[in-house]
C-alpha cells in the first residue's frame, strides 16, 4: 500500500527520508532502544576507466579491464552517476514489511537506477536492494558504477581505519595507504586501497563508539577512501581489453545490445558497537544459508497429503552464530562439518562457546 510517510520503522530501528539533493539523498536513522540519531547520504558514483594511454613511467599502461580496476590518470575523483527522480513509501498491510523507492534517472533517462529500502518487523539491520540499470556507452566511455553511504556527522571519524572480511572468515584491518611488511608507494590511489568484500565491509569512529557496516549478498570490491564514506563496486561496463587473457573488453550486454542489469541487496546496520551486538554473521548465515523450497509431484490431484518433515535437531546450548553442514558418505555414515562463525572483532565472548558433537551425532540418528 502507497502512502505519503516519509519515515519507515520497527521496534528498533526508525528511518527518515529527508529532502534530497540532485544526486543524492540522505536519511536519519534512528537506534530506537538506544535513543540515538544518525545522518546518512546515499548515491551512486562512477569513476572514468583507464584506457590504455595514461603514460605511467615504468608501467605498461593497460587499460581497466576484466582483471584490473584501474581510474583513468589524473581524473581518479569519483563523479555522480545520475539525478533523483522520485521517492514513494509502501507499507505491507499483512506483512508489515515498510518499503522506501527511490528513482534516479538522467535527463535521457540513460542512467537509471533504483533502490528499495526494506524494513522487515523486528530487524535491526535495513535491506538495501540497489537495481542498477545498464551503464550507458553511447559517449564511447566506460564507466565503473559504486555505490556510497557516507556518514554526514561531523563527529564521526574513522582515521583513515576500515576493515573487511577475510573470505567470509575473520575481519582483517586496512589502513590507507599501508600494508603490514612494505611501504607502499603508488599513483593508483583508489585501486591500491581497493579489498575483495566477500560478506562485510565495516568503518569505526571510535571518538563515538558508532560502528557502520555495510554486507553484501556477493564478493565485490570494496573501500573507505574518505572518511565516513563506504564504497563497493556495483557493475563495470568497459571498452578497452586490460591484456590480462581474457581478449575482449568487460562489455556484457542482453540480446538488445543494452548493458546488462545488476541487481544486489545490501544489509546495512547503524549502531554504537558499546551497546548493540553487530549483525553481521547472523546476515552473513542467511544470505549464505537461504531458506530452500522443495516442491514435488503428487502422485493424485484428488488426495491432498500432510506435510512430514523430521524433528528439528537443537543446537540451543551454543550461544554464537553456527554454521553446521551434513554430507551423507555411506549407509549410517554422515560427515558433520562445523563453523563458528563468531569474530573477536565483535568483541570477546563472556565464555567460550560450547558444542556437544556426540548428542548432536546421536541426536541426529534419532530423529
């Protein structure tokens, strides 16, 4: 259901959708238990690729490709990719799910895009779904579309800190323009401080103990180039080949010749990590782990059957995130495969915590 509310929420979390300017728009975000407000912007940019012809002394000077991510030489500044349209609010009356939609467009309505901004009942984190359009070319440029969230509070400083996963694994530190056993010294300064993302990518303030992290539903390339502001690469549309092995340019299109659409959903949690428990695994185990249907033929349309399923197998004794994975091997032999999933980096738990594998194991013959 439409409606005209400029504010979604639940019980914890309430967002505010506040004037916008021509290529961005910017929203309060409200920690409800905790009473504490927070501003938010939130755009798509690009950055103009490389093409082969930088001049860079001692380089061979391929363009951004397929492998290498790479903005053009003295032009390497991120510039907004399109203009808001529109905003509506929809509200679902049997779900309860609250909903933001926000339309950018050009003037040609070339560069287009669209973000719906979910608020599911009890979620304390915001889904951001981004459907980014195909990147136009008719100008004969590549373009490298990311999308930000920046932190407009002047309080917050990350100190040029940010962190992000290691595979889906444990939180990894990166400090601009550093590296932990060389000094680095480069004229990239985007991609040399560019990681993999594959689950989060996380900036701090500790003057304010607030704690954005940004997760993702795929690997992405990710960064925190400025401070309070994060970024990850949507889509690449390239015309020029990095003479990396692929020998074409990343140009993928549909049967129209259109650059392809990308659609990514994004799970984005505001908090002060003093007081709040982060999210992230607990995200990172639904996105990896979704709920899976299974349907089946029956073998009479006259005769519904009752749904059977085994009794569930409890795991209420661990106190943390578990990922458990069962492989059948033989008859009477299963492989059971276990994953904690907790971090130190979201803080140290009161006691370590503990699994019982052979209840778990007899448990499991038995139900």
């Amino acid at each position: 259901m439409a409606t005209n509310d400029a504010v979604i929420e639940n019980e914890h979390v309430r967002l505010e959708f506040q004037k916008p300017e021509k290529h961005a728009t910017f929203f309060a975000v409200s920690d409800l238990v905790n009473d504490i407000k927070s501003q938010m912007k939130f755009a798509l940019q690009y950055y103009n690729p490389a093409t082969g012809d930088d001049g860079f002394s001692g380089s061979d000077n391929c363009a951004s490709g397929a492998y290498i991510f790479k903005p053009k030489e003295g032009d390497m500044d991120k510039k907004m990719y399109s203009d808001f349209f529109k905003q509506e609010t929809y509200k679902g009356a049997n779900t309860g799910i609250s909903a933001f939609n926000v339309y950018f467009e050009n003037g040609d309505r070339t560069k287009m895009y669209s973000a719906i901004i979910r608020l599911v009942p009890g979620a304390t984190t915001v889904e951001w779904e981004v459907q980014l359009h195909g990147i136009p070319v008719s100008d004969d440029l590549g373009k490298e579309v990311v999308v930000t969230w920046s932190m407009i509070d002047e309080t917050f400083d990350n100190e040029n800190t940010f962190y992000t996963d290691s595979n889906g694994l444990e939180m990894q530190t990166r400090v601009l323009n550093e590296r932990p056993d060389f000094t680095l010294v480069t004229d990239e300064f985007a991609s040399s401080n560019y990681y993999p993302i594959n689950s989060a990518l996380v900036m701090r303030s500790p003057s304010t103990n607030m704690q954005l992290t940004i997760m993702n539903d795929r690997s992405q390339g990710g960064s925190v180039l400025s401070n309070g502001v994060i970024e990850l690469m949507q889509n690449r549309r390239l015309l020029h080949d990095d003479w990396r092995g692929v020998g074409e340019p990343l140009d993928e299109t549909n049967k129209y010749q259109w650059g392809i659409q990308v659609n990514t959903r994004y799970f984005v949690q505001l908090f002060d990590y003093t007081k709040t428990t982060s999210k992230q695994r607990q995200v990172q185990l639904q996105v990896d782990e979704p709920i899976s249907l299974f349907v089946a033929k029956a073998a009479s349309t006259s005769v519904l059957t009752q749904s059977v399923s085994a009794p569930e197998l409890s795991v209420e004794e661990f106190d943390g995130d578990l990922k458990i994975h069962l492989f059948p091997q033989d008859k009477n032999q299963i492989l059971v495969r276990l994953e904690n999933m907790a971090d130190l980096f979201d803080g140290t738990p009161a006691q370590t915590p503990m699994f019982n594998l052979q209840k778990y194991c007899e448990d499991l013959y038995t139900a």
